[in-house]
C-alpha cells in the first residue's frame, strides 16, 4: 500500500481518482475519506464522506460513515441528522420485525 509505504500523497491521488470514476463505487469514497482521516486530514475526509452521501443517497451505508465522522468530532447534532436519514431509508428485514438479527439478543439453550 502507498500509504504504508510512506507515501500518502500517492495514496490519496490514486484513491481520489478511483473515487472520481463514473463506476466508482461507495467503498471507494469511503477509502479515500479512511486515508484522509488516517492522514489527520478530517476536514477532506468530511468532506470525501459527504460526497459519498451526494452520489449515493439510497445507500444508508453512505450516511452511517458520514454520521461516525461528524460524531467522532464531536458534531452529535449534525451526526445524529445525517443517521437518522440514512434510517429512514434503511431496508428493513424480510420478516416484517424493525430490528436487525444482529442487535436482537442471543438466547441458548444452555442459558437458563
């Protein structure tokens, strides 16, 4: 990786041209936006995060990245907005309940 290899202006020139393709795709924002930050540079990566939203706004995906970062910098308003349409905009599961199986509790037989 260029980034490792201590070059991440190359890093980011190859990421950034990646995610300028027409058939780029959100990862590939989202990479960019991760060597940003990685690099300290937090406000092109808000920005890379906020150009994932604009390009792919029926990816709920999109707004949960954009939502950590704002949070992560301590932004809970603008973070909690930026969550909250990427929930309603969120598939919900097949079997009609509203949350998804991962954040229901695990129940095993061994437990009493």
């Amino acid at each position: 990786s260029l980034l490792l290899g201590g070059k991440p202006d190359e890093a980011v020139a190859a990421l950034r041209k990646l995610a300028d393709q027409p058939n780029a795709r959100l990862g590939d924002v989202v990479a960019l936006a991760s060597v940003y930050g990685a690099l300290g540079r937090t406000a092109d990566a808000e920005a890379a995060y906020r150009e994932g939203v604009k390009r792919f706004p029926k990816d709920p995906t999109a707004y949960l990245r954009l939502g950590s970062s704002l949070a992560v910098h301590r932004d809970y308003a603008g973070a909690l907005g930026v969550l909250q349409q990427g929930l309603a905009i969120a598939p919900l599961p097949m079997d009609g309940s509203t949350a998804p199986e991962a954040a229901r509790p695990v129940v095993r037989a061994s437990q009493p």
